[in-house]
C-alpha cells in the first residue's frame, strides 16, 4: 500500500547506504529510540551511534549499525546524514569480536586509558555483534 510508505535516503560522506521505499524505521537518537511511520510529523533529531531497524516497502527486514549523524522527515521523504553506516551484511563479526575483546581488556585496567573512548569503543563493537546476529 503505497500510502504506508515513505522514501528513504541513507547517505554518509562514502556512500549512499540506501535508497527506497520503507514501511517503519527505529533509530537511536540522541534522546532515545524513535519509530517513524508513513504521514510522521516534520522532525529533526541527531543521531548516536546505534542499530537502525527499517522495513521495506516490501516487508522485508533490513539492519544498519549507523553513526553520528542527522535524521529529517517531511512529506513522506526521509533522509539520514550519518558518519558511517553498515549493513547487516558488511559487518565483519570477526572484527567486531576482537574490538570487543580489546575494549573489555582496557576496561578491566582503567588506569592510563581514556575511559570513554573504551566505553564507545565496546558498545559499537556489541552493537556490531547484535546486529550481525540477527
């Protein structure tokens, strides 16, 4: 049904991520997780790193771990500027395991490590994992 769907563009300085027609979207913002459907409100909202759930117009599920970044809605167009983004399908798992592993042996540590950057570093590499299994 064409009038429960919206466009929507995933863009980030490399790529075009993205490109089509989609039922729903789930994002990570800022403030916390928003769900977008056809005939939304015009919005704005900056993004954290986090998974990005959408359904194609099709109904067929698709996964993103995307990162900082914008997301505006209006008249039924969406767009997402985001730093990076990887689908389910470019997550190297092996990759995000060892980051994983690296993050939680400087976090056990703590001293002389820039905490935070640990602490990003584990949640992209088990948001990686999340997505990758599903």
């Amino acid at each position: 049904m064409a009038d429960q769907n919206y466009t929507l563009d995933i863009m980030t300085p490399m790529k075009s991520a993205f490109k089509g027609d989609v039922r729903t979207l789930i994002a990570r913002g800022t403030d916390g997780y928003f769900g977008v459907l056809a005939n939304h409100a015009p919005m704005l909202a900056a993004l954290d790193f986090g998974p990005l759930h959408l359904r194609t117009a099709e109904g067929a599920d698709k996964w993103f771990a995307v990162s900082n970044g914008f997301f505006e809605v209006r008249g039924n167009k969406a767009a997402l500027l985001v730093e990076t983004c990887e689908s389910k399908e470019e997550i190297d798992v092996e990759r995000a395991r060892k980051a994983k592993e690296r993050a939680e042996e400087r976090l056990k540590k703590r001293e002389s490590i820039d905490v935070k950057r640990a602490e990003a570093a584990l949640l992209r590499a088990i948001t990686r994992l999340s997505i990758a299994s599903r």
